[in-house]
C-alpha cells in the first residue's frame, strides 16, 4: 500500500515553516554543485581528522566553525522571505567572511596561546566580529529565541555592577567579554562545539546514511506490521514509528512530518479527531529526543558535562522513556475504545513476509549499540556504524549505496549538522558568561529562595523555568540553556547531578509541544488540518508521562538506574506504568467501560499514587486502581448484551 499522502515539497514546506533548520536556500546550477562539494567537503575533514589525526581543540573547533558559519551564510538566506533560489555578491562575500575569520584561529595558534588574557587590537577586533557572526548564524537557522537569550547573557555580562539584587556582579570591560567568549575554551569553541565537532557530527551522518538506505521508510513499514491491526492501529504506528525514527532524528518536527505525513491522515480516515490525530504524532515525535541511543544529541552534551561515560547517560534514559511512551501507548489505546475505533484491515498494510524480509536494515543500530557497550569510544562507534550501513544496503540491490549514494549522505549529515554547529556555538557564549559571572549559582540561589528550600517548589519553579527556556530551540541549544541555568539549582537541593540534567532536559523538550510555542503540535496540525492550540492541548495531555517521569527519578533515582539493583528498578517501572493507565483512564474518560467525573478523578488519583515511590503510596494507588478497574469491567459487562441487541 502506498503511505506517502503528502508530496516530498509539501513536507519540506511545512518542516521548514516550523523548523529554521530546514529552511535552507534551493539553488540551482552551479550553486547548486559548489554547497554540495562544500557540504561533502566538511564530512571528509570531519572524517579524516577522527579516523587519521587528532589535532588540538583551539584548531579543530575553529575548523568546524568555520565549515559551518561558512555554509551558513551560503545556505540561510537573510530572511524567509527572500527568494530562496539566489544569493547576492554581497552574501557570497559574507559565507567567505564567515568561513575565514574563524581560521584565525588556525592563522596564529602559536600566538594566541602565548598572548592569553593580553590580546591585540586585531585580535578583539576579529573576535568582535565573530561573535557578531555566530549570533546571526543562531538567527538564521535556529530562531531569535536561542539568539535573544545569548544577547542578554552578553549585556548582562558588562552591565553587571548596575543590576538589581542577588544578579549584581563587578562587571567586564568589552576586551574581556572578546577574549573570554572567542579566544577561551569556555566561550564559543568550549565544550558544547567541541561535542558539536566530534560525536554529534558522526552520529547525525550515521543517522544520513541510515535515511539513505530506506530505513526511515522501513520504520513506518515495520510499525504498521507490529501495530496497525490493533484497535486505534494508525495511532499505535505513530507512537512506534516515531519511537523508531527518534533514534536517528535530532529533531522533532522534522520527526513529525516524516512519521506524520501517512499516519494522521490514516488515523483520520479511521475517525480519530483532527485535533487528536495531530496530538498523537506531536507527542510520540517529540518523545523520540528523549530515546536513546542519540537523544537529539543530547546524551553526548550530557555525559560532557557531567564527566560521566556516554553508556551510562544512555542506559538512564532507557527507562524513563519507555513509560514515555507506554504514557502515550496507553492513551491512543484507550480513546480508541471510548470511540470504538478499529484497527487496519489487513489489505491496508504492507506485506509482512516483505517487510521481515528487510529487518536486516536495522542491523546497524544494534551495531553501535554493541560497539557503544563494549567500550569503543563514540566516535568510532558511529564510524564503525556508518561502515555497516553500507555493508548492510549492499545485501539488496534497492538498498545498495553507490558511489553518488554515499557522496548525497556525505552533504545530507554535513547540512544536518549546520544547525548544531550554530546552536552550539551561539549556546558557548551563554556557558561562557556562566563562567565569567557565576551567574548560574545566582540564578540557582535565587529559584531556591523563592521556593524557600522545599524541594518540590524547587522541582517546580525549575520546570516552569525549562519550559519557557525550552521555547523554540532545537535539542541540542534546549539542553545546554536548561542544563546551564535551571540544572545548578537542583544541584544544590542534593538532586543528583544525571537526574537534575535530565529533569531540565526533560520539561526542556517538551516545550515542543506545550502552548504557546508548541513547534511539533503547530506542525502536525498543519498536516492534520486542525486548529494549531486545540493541538497542542492534546499533545501535552497525552505526553503526561514526560511531566510526571522527571518528579520520579528526582525522589527515586533507581528509574534512571542510579545506585540500585534490577528488581528495584523493575518494581518502579512496573508501579509506574500501572499508575499511568489510571492516569490515561482518567484524562481519556474510559478503561473497560466509560468512566463517570468521580470514577475518573479516583483513577487519576490512584494512577498519580501508583507513580509516585514509595511503599504506602504504592499500596493505596494500586488499592484505587483496582476497584475502578472492578467497577468499569462490571459496567462494561453490563452493557455488552445491550450492543449486540
């Protein structure tokens, strides 16, 4: 059967209406063949320097800067509206600029090394610029969000001695504000861009060779075999597909339209409602940042940060985000027995014998997976993946990569990555002001003074903070605001630092499809044709799960695997995913049977006690549970011989 129900410039229409990543200038002619040599160009030097050489950060970083700035420049046009098939002199010019100044780096490292703290009016006047550079390039393809947040972190950084209260510092003078945040390792080139210029480089071109080879296709295809029989069959394909592509995908609208584009219009045409349909996608694409391996990027930042093994950050988001999307799974099943909704017939799926035939395709996901938990470092583990997606496409003709083939994934991750580039950089100088002006404990004290020390005020405030922080930024900018500015405070309250990162991460990622600014809910309307808002509602009723899993790895960190053993890990996930049926019972309104206001309220009570750690919440939570379970399996019966009448 044919699932493709939107054209391929129809998707690459709405992704780049909601995401900037994506809105790149079309060229044609020779533009067109000088961005993709450019594009392959900056995956060989990435390639060649991890494989051959290792060269030391302050030239490495740089480089990859500057393939970045300068491609950002060529590709992002100055404004959406401009035509987007053409580039100016004077923009030609400016990508030039742009991929040159950060080589000044490369032009005097001797010399920059030698001069720290004292550096030369060309050196401000270079470091000026590029910091102007990256602020725009953050404009241009990441949003004004990200971009507004670092301007202020900047300001704030000279005005410091005129601001009010507990945010008052000695200030900076402007030579010092350069030179920290370009000619440092804590600025632009620190430790988000060196991730950017290493492991999340690799693994977003393993991600391109893995499009390259049908596996995104193979996913849909894959879910509709497992699910899309079962009742409510189109939303449970969206769930599963969106948990499968969000090991590959670092975004969550481009997640959205790629999933989206076949299962809302099937979940439509079975009678889920417009708003609902559009929900379902919004939440299980969003939810595929938070799966590992990839996390949108973000496990690789947070094991930076934390100085801890990259395994193990993803090995802690294992649990938390299967009842993510359990959360979700048991939602879409239960609205679809309010409604009464069936599965696919079995003439509307693809061949199952075809599509098992074609498990081979996922042979290299569990390859770097191997690679990640024998020790291999990240690095290599995504090249050793990237090799056996080629090996693996060439077992079949139709999957086999040629030569161009590889060449197309070769710029496909380098423009992937161009969004990272410009996130972690601009996202540098926010870390980099944190360092010159402490703000980040400032900011720490002064979420627990206002929560006056009680832990789940604190909780609280912090999630409101990630939330808002969270608005209109990718993955990877999403995680190091959140993580930089929320993260400290729950730090201090004794949280441990893996589940306070996680926490912030969490409530960060979610803002993509919490109203007002719902990026992956707005997106899926627009495929759903629903109202955006109403969208977004759904969405952030169904993702429940990722509101309620961060509150219970911050009481009981044994769901995020820290300091426990296998049962009581298990007994957690186990009391969790019962309380998250009451909970679906509750919101959705039906378990066997439909629930009256009391019923519903007792099961989402039970369902939120069930979750929460702990031997006499679980007790009373399951005790609730299971008499409204009782009661709607009774009315339920009752009322079947009256329908088959």
């Amino acid at each position: 059967m044919s699932t493709q129900n939107m054209s391929q410039q129809e998707m690459d229409q709405l992704i780049a209406q909601y995401d900037k990543e994506s809105a790149v200038r079309q060229f044609i002619g020779p533009m067109k063949w000088i961005t993709f040599c450019l594009l392959v160009l900056f995956t060989v030097y990435q390639l060649v320097s991890t494989i051959f050489f290792a060269l030391p950060p302050q030239i490495h970083r740089p480089i990859h800067l500057a393939f970045g700035l300068g491609l950002i420049f060529l590709m992002y046009p100055l404004s959406t509206k401009k035509n987007n098939h053409k580039i100016g002199i004077f923009g030609i010019i400016l990508a030039i600029f742009a991929f040159l100044l950060p080589l000044y780096w490369v032009y005097d490292y001797e010399g920059l090394v030698v001069r720290t703290g004292n550096y030369t009016g060309l050196d401000l006047v270079v470091g000026g610029i590029a910091i102007l550079l990256v602020l725009e390039a953050a404009r241009r393809v990441v949003g004004l969000p990200i971009t507004i947040i670092a301007s202020l972190f900047l300001l704030y950084t000279y005005f410091g001695p005129w601001m009010p209260g507990f945010l008052t510092h000695r200030g900076n003078d402007v030579d010092r504000i350069i030179g920290h945040s370009f000619f440092t390792l804590e600025g632009i080139l620190g430790t988000p861009l060196g991730v950017s210029s290493t492991f999340i480089f690799l693994f977003i071109l393993f991600g391109a060779f893995l499009e390259k080879t049908g596996v995104g296709q193979y996913f849909n295809d894959l879910a509709l075999v497992v699910a899309g029989r079962r009742i409510g069959g189109p939303a449970k394909v969206a769930v599963f597909s969106s948990a499968l592509q969000g090991t590959i995908s670092g975004s969550s609208v481009a997640n959205v339209v790629t999933s989206g584009s076949f299962t809302i219009p099937m979940m439509k045409r079975l009678g889920y409602r417009k708003e609902f349909a559009g929900a379902v996608e919004a939440a299980a694409s969003t939810g595929g940042q938070i799966m590992p391996p990839i996390m949108g990027a973000a496990a690789f930042l947070m094991s930076e940060f934390l100085n801890k093994p990259y395994i193990e950050i993803a090995k802690a988001a294992t649990l938390p985000a299967l009842l993510y999307f359990t959360g979700v799974w048991i939602m879409t099943h239960l609205e679809a027995k309010r409604m009464g909704l069936r599965g696919l017939k079995k003439e509307e799926l693809p061949d199952k014998k075809e599509v098992l035939k074609r498990i081979y395709l996922l042979l290299p996901i569990f390859v770097i997976i191997f690679t990640l938990l024998s020790g291999v470092s990240p690095e290599m583990s995504a090249i050793v993946g990237i090799a056996s997606t080629i090996v693996v496409g060439a077992f079949r003709k139709e999957t086999r990569m040629s030569f161009v083939d590889i060449m197309e994934a070769f710029a496909s991750g380098a423009r992937t990555a161009l969004g990272v580039v410009a996130a972690t950089a601009c996202a540098g100088i926010i870390v980099g002001t944190v360092t010159l002006t402490g703000i980040g404990l400032k900011l720490a004290n002064g979420l627990i003074d206002m929560a006056g020390g009680i832990l789940f005020l604190t909780l609280f405030f912090t999630m409101i903070a990630s939330l808002i922080l969270g608005m209109g930024t990718p993955t990877t900018a999403n995680y190091i605001i959140t993580s930089t500015i929320a993260a400290p405070a729950l730090v201090q309250m004794g949280v441990p630092d893996l589940a306070a990162h996680m926490f912030t991460f969490y409530f960060g990622i979610v803002a993509d499809i919490t109203p007002p600014v719902a990026l992956a809910a707005f997106a899926a309307s627009g495929i759903a044709k629903s109202k955006p808002m109403q969208t977004g509602v759904q969405s952030t009723k169904l993702a429940i799960a990722a509101f309620m899993a961060p509150y219970i790895f911050v009481v009981s960190p044994q769901l995020l695997l820290i300091d426990t053993t296998f049962m009581e890990s298990l007994l957690v996930m186990i009391t969790s995913v019962l309380g998250m049926i009451g909970v679906g019972a509750g919101i959705i309104g039906h378990w066997m049977s439909k629930l009256n206001p009391l019923e519903r309220l007792l099961a989402a009570t039970g369902g939120i006690l069930a979750v929460i750690p702990g031997l006499l919440t679980d007790v009373i939570g399951l005790a609730l549970l299971a008499v409204i379970f009782a009661i709607s399996y009774y009315k339920g019966k009752k009322v079947e011989p009256a329908a088959s009448i």
